[in-house]
C-alpha cells in the first residue's frame, strides 16, 4: 500500500464521497467516519453540494467530498473538481450526461477552500 508522504511526492490525491453527516439518519456514525478520515490527514471540500447519481428507485444520497492526503493548497480550483466530478459519474458509475452533472457543475466556484 502506498504511504501517504509517497501520494503527496508523486502529487496523487484520493478523493473520497463521503455520507453528509448533518442529513438523514446515523448522523453520529457518519460524522464518526468524517472524523476518521481528518483523522488522517483528509480534508473537506466546503460548501461543495455532491449528489450520487441516482442508480435505483431510492433517492440519491447527498455526500461532502473530501480529499486524501491534505491538499497542497489550502484550496483547489473549482475546474478540478468539476473534471473529478465528470470522470466519477462516467468512469465508476457508467452515467453519462446524468441529470444531476449539471446541477453540480453550475454550483462549484472558482476556488474551493479546504477545511
């Protein structure tokens, strides 16, 4: 496995969609496995509102995005994420054109502050 010191030498970030803690039930667990992964050292993308897509006849969970290891900045550029988010619908859940890429995408700003 690889260390995180060797993902920040190579400039390789995981990003992980993570259950929003302050909706829906289990809100304690959640915000347990939020701590755990600023724990080691990821951080929040803020005020980044993130939708799964919807893949069956329940409602699309609302997730945070957050970033692994700490970033180098203490923000990243909106154009970025909005790449990650279009390579995340189409690469691991085969959804091309979903209805929700637009609604997330006209939502990100510039910059995104990480916390």
């Amino acid at each position: 496995m690889v260390s995180s010191l060797e993902l920040k030498k190579q400039e390789k970030y995981l990003l992980l969609e993570v259950e929003n803690p302050i909706l829906g039930e289990n809100k304690n667990v959640k915000q347990r496995r939020v701590n755990f992964y600023q724990r080691l050292g990821a951080k929040t993308m803020k005020n980044i509102r993130y939708l799964l897509p919807k893949l069956s006849d329940e409602e699309a969970p609302e997730m945070i995005l957050m970033i692994y290891p700490s970033y180098k900045e203490n923000f990243i550029e909106g154009d970025l994420v909005k790449t990650l988010i279009i390579s995340i619908y189409e690469q691991f859940y085969q959804q091309y054109a979903h209805p929700n890429l637009n609604f997330l995408l006209k939502n990100i700003p510039d910059k995104i502050n990480l916390v």
